[in-house]
C-alpha cells in the first residue's frame, strides 16, 4: 500500500484479517513470508475503550502529550472539532469510532490499520467511518480496513484484498479506486 490509498482485508471470521494486522505492527510474529511497513503503522480496533468520565478533547489532548491544539486539529481532521467538550456517552456509535482513529493519529503513523471498526449491521457507522478513512488518505495516509463486509469494503478502499484461511485467496479494486482517483486529480 503506498500513502493515499485505502486498503480493505475481507474475510468471514477466522480468516486471518487480526492476525494479519498484528503482524503489521508487530505485535504478532510472521510464521512465514516477509512483511514490511516503512514508518510507525498504528491499530484501531472495535473495542469500546474511551474513559466514560473524561471530555474527547481531553483524552486526545493526554494522548498528544498535553497539547490541546494538536488534539484539536486531530479531531478536525476526522469531522469532530466541535465535540471536543463532549463525553464519550453523548457521542453515536461512528463517532467514538471517528475518536478511536484521531487518538491513534496522535502518533503519527504511517499506516493506519483498522480492526472491524465498522460493523456491517450499522450502514451509519460504517458511512461515517468510510468517509474518515477516504479523507485521510486524501491528506496522505495509507489506511487498511479489516472487515467481514465485502460491500463496505469495496464502497471504501482503492484495493480490496479477500483473505481465507490465513491467505490472501482474491485480489481486486474497490468502488474507492475510483472515487480517490478523481479526488487526487481534482
């Protein structure tokens, strides 16, 4: 994956698309193959894991070592500058999601790898989350989405990659390819 371009793993559970990404950061040792990221690569999972009694813009601004104004800018950057002063509680499912991803932007990485962060059963979460990915990428990013939903996958990434069994079984283009396309030559 090259900066700019959003990737989609797809495959039912158990197919490999966590432990993939595990690998990708590290987390997991690769058993054979070779795997290489240039730069940090960072994971966002589906987990439920914002403190319930601390603001957005205060959590991030603890996550950007002390610097409100970066905490700001990264909530700018995935469509929540105006629910800095908000509770975890007051936010809808795709916007915790949308916190998650600023959160992990606060390290600067390369790649943005993202874990079944939208769910198939929530067309809403899954547009809000498209949309957040689609825009990073047009500011430079290399984003990877695992998901088992194969139509969000192809509405938002370049590439679409289907894994079984631990291997990547088809490759193709997603609706995404198209969209960015027109996007960066715009």
């Amino acid at each position: 994956m090259s900066r700019g371009e959003v990737g989609a793993l797809v495959g039912a559970a158990g197919a490999g698309k966590s432990t993939l990404l595990r690998c990708l950061t590290g987390r997991e040792p690769v058993d054979a193959g070779h795997v290489a990221v240039e730069g940090r690569a960072r994971l966002v999972d589906g987990a439920d894991d914002l403190p319930t009694q601390l603001g957005i813009g205060r959590h991030l601004t603890l996550a950007c070592g002390g610097d409100a104004g970066q905490a700001r800018d990264l909530l700018a950057r995935v469509g929540l500058a105006r629910r800095f002063d908000d509770l975890p509680a007051a936010l809808g499912a795709g916007e915790r999601q949308r916190v998650r991803i600023a959160r992990a932007l606060a390290s600067e990485p390369a790649l943005l790898l993202c874990d079944e962060v939208a769910p198939s059963f929530d067309a809403e979460v899954a547009g809000e989350v498209a949309a957040a990915a689609l825009a990073l990428a047009a500011d430079g990013l290399a984003v990877l989405l695992a998901t088992a939903d194969g139509d969000f996958a192809r509405g938002a990434a370049d590439r679409v990659l289907w894994l079984r069994r631990g291997r990547i079984h088809e490759a193709g283009p997603g609706r995404g390819a198209a969209m960015s396309s027109r996007a960066r030559s715009a």
